[in-house]
C-alpha cells in the first residue's frame, strides 16, 4: 500500500450522464460532499469551497458541524466530460495560512459498465506533505473518501425517486 496516494473506488447504479452532473457540476457536489462553492468547476481556474452540512446523510451532517463555515481553495485541473474531473486542495486544515501549504491531486474517473458506472477517486500527493501531518491528513482522508463514496451513492439513488 502507497503512502503517497489513497484510492477508492465505488460501483454506481445510475446512467454516465447522470453520475457526470453529480462530481462535476460543482452545486450537485456541494449537496452530497458537504460543500458550498462560489462558482461552477472549470479547468484552469481556482473555486472557494466552504465546509456545509452534506444535504443526503444526518449523521454525517451531525459530524461535519464542528467544521462549518472552513474554507479552502480548490484549483480545478481538469474537466473531461463524462470521464475525469481533477482538483488540487489542501489535504488538511491550516493554521498557517494556505500560501505555502502543498496540495493534493485529486482526480475522479468514470468508467462505465454492464452493471454500472465505476467511479474511481484518487488522491496523490501525500509525500510532499510536512512530515509533521503527513500520517493524519493521509488517515483522515482515506477515511473520508471512504465515506464520500457512500454519500455519493446515497444521493444518486435519493435523486432518482425525485
């Protein structure tokens, strides 16, 4: 198992299309991640994300309250329709100041199949990340993507009674 990267991957019962609108219009994603963004996800440009209550789990909504209101920047890298969509962000709140902080790649792909769609998230760049936190910000989110994985299934299958 790399240190350097985690990766997560979840089989999806909704059609391409529908699954693209959820991770890459950046609303849709803000509803089931748990974040509110000041504008849409377009490659080469940088978005605020602010930490909001995901809209499709109490319990994780519940868990998430201690964080409101934290923002991050997000540097989109990539949008490839129906296929890839790719950000840089911060592995881990900081004190700091974010100027300095070394980001992560995160990249979601799809990959559609008989039984569904695949979807593949990968976060790479752990090593670059202080020592210092290094091992947190890794456990914390492989933990998080984890459960990420989950609440996009639930709010795929929630919008489809809709």
């Amino acid at each position: 198992m790399s240190s350097d990267r985690i990766e997560k991957e979840v089989l999806l019962k909704a059609p391409l299309e529908r699954v693209w609108r959820a991770i890459s219009d950046s609303e849709e994603f803000g509803q089931w991640f748990g974040v509110r963004f000041d504008g849409p996800f377009v490659a080469g440009t940088s978005v605020t994300g602010v930490i909001t209550p995901t809209a499709v789990d109490e319990d994780v909504a519940r868990a998430q309250q201690p964080y409101a209101g934290m923002a991050d920047s997000w540097q989109i890298v990539a949008v490839e329709p129906q296929r890839r969509l790719a950000y840089r962000w911060h592995p881990y709140p900081s004190d700091d100041g974010d100027a300095d902080v070394p980001t992560t790649l995160v990249e979601f792909t799809l990959d559609e199949t008989a039984d569904g769609v695949l979807l593949r998230i990968v976060e790479s760049g752990f090593d670059a990340v202080p020592a210092e936190r290094r091992a947190s910000a890794f456990e914390d989110n492989s933990e998080g993507w984890a459960a990420q994985t989950q609440l996009v299934r639930k709010y795929l299958a929630l919008s489809e009674k809709v």
